[in-house]
C-alpha cells in the first residue's frame, strides 16, 4: 500500500490511523493522570514503568504514527566501550560523534540524516523533549543534528549514550532513545556480550518484537567463529533468532578514528538496502511501531493495577481515621447521655442548687413526686446555677479532650501499621498523634456555644412563662442548668424508676422543668438541646478527623483512574485487532 494513504476502519468507515492516534494520545493523558506516591511493594517499579511509557508515546509511538513515511531511525546503542561512537562515524565515512576517552562520557546525543530529511527532525518531530542544536555539546538534553550526505535518504543514524554509563542520567538518556528506535542497532564486544545489562535490553526489546541487529564489535579475528556461534545461540534462546548478527573484527582506526571500510560494509551495506527498499523499510518500522503499540497497552494493565492498589490503601486508611475518629464521638455521645458526667463537681454543684438532704433522698425512691412540691423545695439561688454551670463546663470540656486524644492515638496507631501510613504521618508537619494544639481552645469556645443555645432555648420557651412565679423562681439560669442534667442522664432512665443519685438529680430537674413548660415541651427541649450537643461535637472530632484526611487527599489519588486507564488499553487494543491483516501502520502481527 501507498505509505501516504491511511486505512479505513471497515466497521467505522473512518480513518483507523487517526482513531488509533486519539486513542494512544488518551492513553498518554490517562497515564499521566495516574497517581501512585504511597510506598506500596508494586510502586517503585510500576513508577518507573509509567514514566517509561508516557515518555515512549511522547517520543516515539505517537510522533511516529503522525509520521509514519518519515526516514528509518536507526539507534546505536550498547555497553561502555563497546566501540559505539566509532562505529557510527565509520559508518559515515567521516567524523561525526565524538568517541569518548574518559568515562563517563557526558555529551549530548548525535542524529545523522541525509540533508534531503532534514525537515523529519524538528523540535515537534521525534523525541520533542530534547534540545535541537548544530554544534557538540556537552547537554544531554540536547540532540545534535548532523546532515551528511554519506547518509541515505530515508535512513538516520542516532548514537546513544552507554546503557551501562556510571552516569545515571546517560542511562535514563539511552534507555529513553532505544525506545525511541525503529531499528535497534546494538554494539557489543567479545568481552562484553555476556554481560547482564546489555541482555535486559535486548530481553525489552523482544518482548516487544522490535527490530533489533546485533553488532559484535572488537572481536579477534581467531574468535570471531566462537564468539559469534555463541552469541547467535543466546539471541535464539532469547526469542532474538531472527535478528541479524553482524562480525566486526578488531582492526586500526586511522587517524580520523575510523575503521577500514571493509570491517563496516556488511552493516553499511544492509542499511542500505534498507533506506533503498521503501518497502522494506516501512516493515521495520510498522513492526517496531506495532510491538511497542501492543507492548504499551499491556503495561498499563499493571499500572491500573498498582494504582488500584493505591485506592484500596487510601480507601483503607480512610477508613481506619474514620473510625477512630467515629469511635470517639460515639463514646462522648454515651459519655454525655449515661449520667457520666453527674458526677463529681457537678453533681456537687447541682446539689448545692436544688439542695440536698430530704428532698433528693426521697427522689431516689419516688420519682412520682409532685410537680408542686419540687419547686417549693428547690433552694437554688442565681449564683448556685452559674457554679452549675461552670462545672458542667469543665466536665465537658475535659470529657471531649480526653476523647480527641484517644481517637488521634488509635488513628496514629492503625496508620503506623502501614509503611505508607507511616511515610504520611512523617510528612505531615505535625504530630497528628495528639489532639491539635489549639483543640482545648476550640472545645471551650464550643461548650460554651452550646450553653448559650441552651439557655437561648429556655428564654425563647418560657417568652409567655417570664412573668409566671415559677420562672421567676428559677430565672433562664436555672432552668437551663437542669435542662442540661436532663440531657446528662438522656440514656440513664429519666422517665424509669431510677436507682442512684446521677439518675436522682436527673428525675428531680425534669420534674422542675415539667412544673413550668410542661411535659411535652421539656422532651422537645432536652431532644433540641441532646442533638446541638451531638452536632458541635461532630464538628470539633471532625476537624481533627481532617487533618487525616486532607492528607489523604493531597494525594490526589482518583478512584476512577484505574479503570480510565483499562478503557484506554482496552480501546487502543480493539483498534490493533481491528486493523490486523490490514496495511494500517499498527497492523503487523501479534507475534
């Protein structure tokens, strides 16, 4: 087929080209919208793999697709010493990259092209993150570009950094080019061809069914049958059979440092052939650009797959903040409705404003004691009920802090279970084991609220009582104070035969709210007062609860990413299958 016509999807009608372009650049933009920042096992390496492959769609894959008839781009690539450089520049016939002396060496990578391809090279070409430059630099964030006409057209030549360099960011450099390749030209030596690293590339390499050629360099003329037959036996077992092994023996460079043109002309000759045959080339290319297509869309299925693992661990930690968190309003709330808090000072207190003695020891036995009989027996004056109600103050207060710390301690605790947890509350600024610093400050200002709605309630209540006598007796003071006792024994039999002096005192300010407002108007204040009380402590716990949360957050972990990232794979894979057997430039085989 005509490289320059795209193929139509047969069940779409449309461009199956451009589809798969849009489905590739939604798969780069799913891939980056990945989060994984918690230290899980699956993290580190799923990392690495997705900043592999954005950076291979972003360099290779999806430049490539847009320009698919654009010159075969051969990278030279190996290990340290392998005799890359020289290789390449003898090649060209004349110096053009710079072999290094010292190691390692940093410079930046080097294009050769034909002058007429020139215009396939610009910045928003192939490998648009680096730098264009002339000149030899020491940048590797820049290409270099060198036109010779010794380069045929339709073919480039790009000569790596070692894979092997001392220098991480020579790895990263190599590695990020090799992927960027649709004809790998690998240079190895006798000593060297063994070795572990140059093997895990070429291990990608065929898991991904790129085009690669081999280049064993620098080989004694007496062991290039040995060294070859042996080298040609590890390419075999390693799914590599069909890919071509060229021989250079070792021999003197002159004094431009190139080899004798005959060691170079098998490889010169089959590149070649290559740039010559259009459609040969397109092959090379349709079947690198293919297997990286197809090799993309399964990794990122590991990829959903660590980040589903960082929802579950975000999901889990959540929950264990939640719960402690959960656990202590749950506790304060039975803590404030169980007759716990009458007890000590304010019970002390309370009894000095209702009065001790006869009256309360009778309650203890007879709750069906008359209305009337209660408030002429109360002897609380105004400033008894305000004792009362510091006291139910402090209680509170002291109730809700205790509870605050014990739900930092348990949801510090549950994080510390975790490496992730433990790496979180390590960045946190803060020690979010304890109760915020300004937490007793919050606490006070919110008892302190709630006593001033419930006295709000009583005077809003008793707007037509104010005159009566009753009222009068007790003023909004102690009024309030009792209806705070009534909501302190909410859960301890208010209304039941009581056993104790908490649910005594609770008995006896019910009855002398009832002797005012009523029955019915006293359940509805003390439910109205019980539920202001749940609220205000909801909101304190819950600001502690979001320091926990807000660094969950910051995480910006989405739920929904996994599965957007398999749609897009997924997407990406029906439209290879679609094209199989086509001409499209993602059709070539499975294999």
């Amino acid at each position: 087929m005509s490289e320059s016509q795209p193929d139509k999807d047969p069940r779409t009608g449309g461009d199956s080209s451009t589809q798969m372009l849009t489905a590739l650049v939604r798969m780069r933009s799913t891939l980056q919208e990945v989060r994984l920042p918690l230290e899980l096992p699956s993290a580190p390496e799923q990392r690495d793999a997705q900043r592999e492959m954005v950076d291979q769609l972003e360099d290779y894959v999806i430049p490539r697709l847009m320009t698919i008839e654009a010159p075969l781009l051969t990278v030279v690539g190996g290990s340290t010493g392998a005799g890359k450089s020289t290789l390449v520049n003898s090649l060209v016939g004349t110096r053009v990259t710079q072999p290094g002396v010292l190691r390692p060496t940093t410079r930046s990578p080097v294009l050769v092209h034909n002058p007429a391809d020139a215009e396939w090279f610009g910045q928003d070409r192939l490998l648009p993150d680096l730098e264009r430059v002339t000149m030899p630099t020491n940048d590797p964030e820049a290409l270099q570009l060198v036109a010779s006409d010794a380069v045929p057209v339709g073919l480039a030549i790009l000569d790596a950094p070692d894979i092997d360099s001392v220098e991480e960011r020579n790895r990263v450099l190599a590695a990020q080019l090799l992927a960027a390749a649709d004809l790998w030209l690998f240079v190895t030596s006798a000593a060297r061809y063994a070795d572990q690293v140059p093997w895990d590339f070429l291990r990608k390499a065929a898991e991904r069914s790129a085009a690669v050629a081999i280049v064993l360099d620098r080989t004694p003329p007496e062991a290039v049958e040995t060294v070859s037959t042996h080298l040609a036996r590890m390419l075999a077992s390693r799914g590599l059979k069909d890919s071509p092994l060229f021989t250079v023996v070792e021999g003197d460079v002159n004094e431009d440092g190139l080899l004798p043109a005959a060691n170079v002309a098998e490889i010169k000759g089959w590149l070649g052939s290559l740039a010559a045959d259009a459609e040969a080339r397109s092959g090379v290319v349709k079947q690198t650009l293919d297997g990286a297509v197809r090799t993309l869309a399964r990794r990122t299925h590991s990829v959903a797959d660590a980040a589903t693992e960082q929802v579950d661990a975000v999901r889990r930690l959540r929950s264990d903040a939640n719960a402690a968190y959960d656990k202590a309003v749950a506790e304060i709330s039975e803590a404030s409705a169980d007759g716990t808090l009458l007890r000590g000072e304010v019970l002390a207190r309370w009894q000095e404003f209702v009065g001790t003695g006869e009256l309360l020891r009778s309650l203890e036995t007879r709750v069906g004691w008359l209305r009337d009989r209660v408030v002429n027996a109360i002897k609380g004056k105004p400033q008894q009920a305000e004792r009362v109600t510091v006291a139910v103050e402090s209680g509170l207060e002291t109730l809700i802090l205790e509870h605050a710390e014990a739900a930092a301690e348990r949801a510090e605790a549950s994080w510390q279970s975790t490496a992730s947890g433990q790496i979180l509350l390590t960045d946190a600024g803060e020690d979010l084991g304890r109760a915020s610093r300004d937490f007793r400050r919050r606490a006070e200002r919110a008892v302190r609220d709630w006593q001033s709605d419930v006295l709000e309630m009583v005077r809003t209540e008793g707007a037509d009582k104010r005159s009566t006598a009753r009222f009068l007796a007790f003023g909004v003071n102690g009024l309030s104070v009792a209806l705070m006792v009534v909501v302190f024994a909410h859960t301890a039999g208010v209304t039941g035969a009581e056993a104790g002096i908490a649910g005594g005192s609770a008995v006896l300010g019910q009855k002398l709210l009832e002797a005012v407002f009523g029955d019915q108007a006293v359940r509805t204040l003390a439910e109205r007062a019980r539920r202001d009380l749940e609220s205000k402590v909801s909101a304190l716990l819950g600001a502690e609860r979001q320091r926990y949360l807000d660094l969950l957050d910051s995480l910006n972990i989405s739920p929904e990413a996994p599965e957007q990232l398999r749609e897009a794979s997924r997407r990406v894979d029906d439209l290879r299958f679609a094209a199989k057997g086509g001409s499209g430039a993602t059709g070539a085989s499975d294999a």
